[in-house]
C-alpha cells in the first residue's frame, strides 16, 4: 500500500512537469530565436556596405602648352630655324601712339624674320617704346633697362643672331627694318635678340657712297647708288647690319615719331610706345 502510494505520487509529479515543459516550450523557443541574428537583416547590411561606388566622370584634360625654350647662343639657329618652319607668317603690325606701321619680314632672312614673329608671338614687345628716335636717320625701339623687361628676357634667354646680311638685295633705304647690333668684340656682326630700328634717311652724294664702299667693303649697284643720291636712306649702314624687313604702309608714322623732341640722349621727351601682332 505505502508503495502504491508512493509510485502515484511520483507520476503525478512526471505529468506536471511534462505540463510546465509543455507550457513553458514556446517562450524558451521565442527566447532562443531571439538571441540569433537575423540572416535576412545580415544579408542587407552586407549588400549595402559591398556596394559598388559611383563612376568618377572623366574629364577631358586640356593639353598643356608647348614649353618655349630658353635661347642662347648654343640653341638658336635649331629653335629659330623650327619656329620659322612652324610659322610661315610675314606681316606684322606695329600699333604706336603715332599710328599704325605695318611691315613685311624678308623670307631671305629667315633666323630674323623667325625671331621677330617669335617675341611677337610671346608679347615681348607690347607697351615697349621708341628709345632712340634721330630725324634724317632712323627709329630704334624694342628694348629698355626698365626692371620688368629684365624679367621678361630672363625668361625668352640672353642670345645675339647671326648675321643674314644681303647689301645689294635689302639695304638701308627708307623704310627698312634692321636689327641693331654691338660694335665691341663682336667681329661676326652677330645681331641684337631684341633692339630693331626703322631707317628715316637722308641723302648722300658719290662721294660719300665711294667711301662708305671703302670703309664698309662693299659695293652699291647702280639702283642703289641712285636712291641714295636722290631719295636717301642709311647707306653707311650696309654691310654692318641685317635688314630683315620693309615698311609696306605708315612712312608718314616714321616721319611723325621722327620729328618729335627729344632729349640729349635722343629719347622723346614724351613716351611712344607700341604694340606689335601678326596679321598675315
């Protein structure tokens, strides 16, 4: 009897904890869900951070300038010589105070012509003036001492250019563009990078022409004796400097910046300055 007793007791306690575990197996379940993370919200969170960034828009670059080289005296019959193959141009403009000079560049004197398209092209010349202005001889302009046109020679290089000289084809008749030159130890003629002068002129008689053949050891052809003799010019000039080009309109400019005052070093008084472009 005590066991029978005692085995009833001990069911009644199985079936009521089966009853607790049946009850109590949801929230165990939920609870155990719960401490898992979500594979679907993983899976998202994944997707976002792997995703791809957005396309950098290309941009075209602009292509650089052509670097110029700095000329010397080493280098400039190479760079002359491919600037002048590059650019076939022979008109230039000279807008001054006094009005508008325009010039033809001589294709026979090629490393000149060359340079002078080349600081025009580079600006070197703009808001420069006329330094040296002597009537019955010529206008010189191109150049000054001022601090910022040695900034800007730093830059284009210190050269001179070999002479072109043609005495009997471009000589120093009215009108004609020259470059200037130094005298001392500069047995070649070699020319001026920057300095040019437009000859004003005046007369000789044939004296004066047989002489300067002497001294300059040259020889004047007929024509050329002649428009000496009658129209005038820079006769004394020939075989000393390359002429590169000839004024084609604006004499009378010439004659105007000619006759200005000017002080005991032959600078005007008042400043005429310029501009130069390449028209054609």
């Amino acid at each position: 009897m005590h066991n029978n007793q005692n085995l009833k007791t001990k069911t009644m306690r199985s079936r009521t904890i089966q009853l607790i575990l049946f009850f109590l197996m949801p929230f165990i379940m939920m609870a155990a869900c719960g401490d898992q993370p979500d594979k679907k919200d993983k899976t998202e969170k994944t997707k976002v951070t792997q995703k791809a960034k957005p396309k950098k828009k290309l941009v075209s670059k602009k292509p650089k300038k052509k670097k110029f080289p700095k000329l010397s005296n080493d280098n400039v019959v190479k760079v002359l010589s491919e600037y002048g193959e590059n650019h076939p141009q022979n008109i230039v403009l000279l807008k001054t105070t006094k009005g508008d000079i325009k010039i033809r560049l001589y294709d026979g004197t090629p490393l000149h012509r060359a340079n002078f398209l080349m600081l025009t092209n580079r600006d070197f010349y703009d808001e420069t003036v006329f330094y040296r202005v002597e009537q019955n001889f010529i206008v010189q302009g191109g150049d000054s001492d001022a601090y910022e046109r040695r900034t800007i020679k730093r830059k284009v290089g210190y050269y001179s250019i070999p002479e072109e000289m043609q005495p009997n084809r471009y000589y120093h008749k009215p009108g004609a563009v020259s470059m200037a030159r130094d005298y001392e130890d500069n047995p070649d003629k070699r020319s001026s990078s920057y300095d040019f002068f437009i000859v004003h002129g005046t007369t000789y008689n044939d004296y004066d022409l047989d002489e300067i053949e002497k001294s300059n050891n040259i020889k004047f052809t007929k024509a050329q004796r002649k428009l000496y003799t009658t129209t005038g010019g820079a006769a004394h000039l020939d075989g000393q400097h390359t002429v590169f080009g000839q004024v084609i309109d604006g004499m009378e400019v010439i004659d105007s910046i000619a006759a200005v005052e000017v002080d005991g070093k032959s600078w005007p008084k008042k400043d005429i300055s310029m501009t130069v472009h390449v028209i054609k």
